[in-house]
C-alpha cells in the first residue's frame, strides 16, 4: 500500500461538494495558508492546486474519489501533486479531535488537510483511471446489494415454499 510519510511542505484537503468544493492548505509548520471557496471547473482547481504548488511538494487529499470528486483529483495529478483519500469514517472520527462542533465546509477542509498532515496512516491511494481499483465498487454499496440479493432469495423461497404448500393441498 502506498505510504504518504511524506515529507511535504503543504497539505490540502478537500472538502468535495457538487457544485463547489472548499479548499483548506495546511503548511507543514501548522499554519493555514489558504481555506478558499472553489467552483467545480478545471480553472478554479487549477489555481487553487497551483498555489499549494507553489509552497513545496504538495499532497492533495479528497474526502470523495469518485463521481464528485474525480476533477480534483486529475486536475492535481495534471499539476504532478500526489492525491490520497480520506475514507468518511476516518474524517468523521477524527473531527471529533478537532475544536468545535460545527458541520461547516470551512472546518471539513481543514479537518482534511490536518488528518493527512498528523495521520498519513488514515490516507488511502487513489487508484490511476483506468485500472481494475478505479471501478471497483465501494464496499457499502456491494454490501447493500448483497443484502438486497440475499431479501430476494428468501422472498423466492418462502413463495416456491408456499406454492409447494397449495400445490400438495389440491
């Protein structure tokens, strides 16, 4: 498994939304540089990975890999800065380290970017498009299925049961 030890001189967490992301960079000495509003379009990402760029090596990190999430991360790999995911258990449970109780996309971003710098450990790759890992299904969504398929197999047995029952009763 990839490691991101490190060292970097910058760290920024992505809080990804649909329409816009928030951005927080955390320089390795622990100040913030920049927590910034980001439109969803390759430009806005672009200035925003460019600035963290500039700063050093850079590790971007996004709180979704997928769907909502993919733009940031080609348009950081485009820049040659490495992305790691944030699994939602691990940001969640390690913003309750943090002050505060607010739900924002301020706190999230910084939340982020904090974990990645303190607990690399937490961070998993993103898979290069394209390979076997980039469409794997997540495994809550193959765990939901599963249960779907297991209600369905149960509901066809307990029928062809009771069809049996009134067949045998004629």
């Amino acid at each position: 498994m990839q490691s991101f030890e490190g060292p970097y001189d910058a760290f920024v967490g992505f809080d990804v939304g649909k329409l816009a992301h928030r951005a927080c960079c955390v320089l390795a000495g622990g100040s913030v540089a920049f927590n910034v509003g980001v439109a969803n379009d390759a430009a806005a990402i672009d200035r925003v990975v460019a600035e963290a760029a500039a700063r050093g090596r850079a590790l971007a990190v996004v709180d979704q890999r997928r769907n909502i999430g993919t733009t940031v991360v080609r348009r950081a790999r485009a820049a040659g800065i490495e992305v790691a995911y944030l699994p939602g258990i691990a940001a969640n449970r390690a913003s309750s380290l943090f002050p505060g109780d607010a739900k924002t996309d301020e706190r999230d971003a910084e939340v982020i970017a904090r974990t990645a710098m303190g607990v690399p450990q937490a961070l998993r790759p993103v898979p290069e498009e394209g390979t076997l890992d980039s469409v794997a299904v997540d495994d809550h969504v193959a765990g939901d299925h599963a249960h779907v398929l297991a209600a369905q197999h149960v509901h066809q047995v307990e029928e062809f049961s009771l069809t049996s029952a009134l067949m045998g009763a004629v």
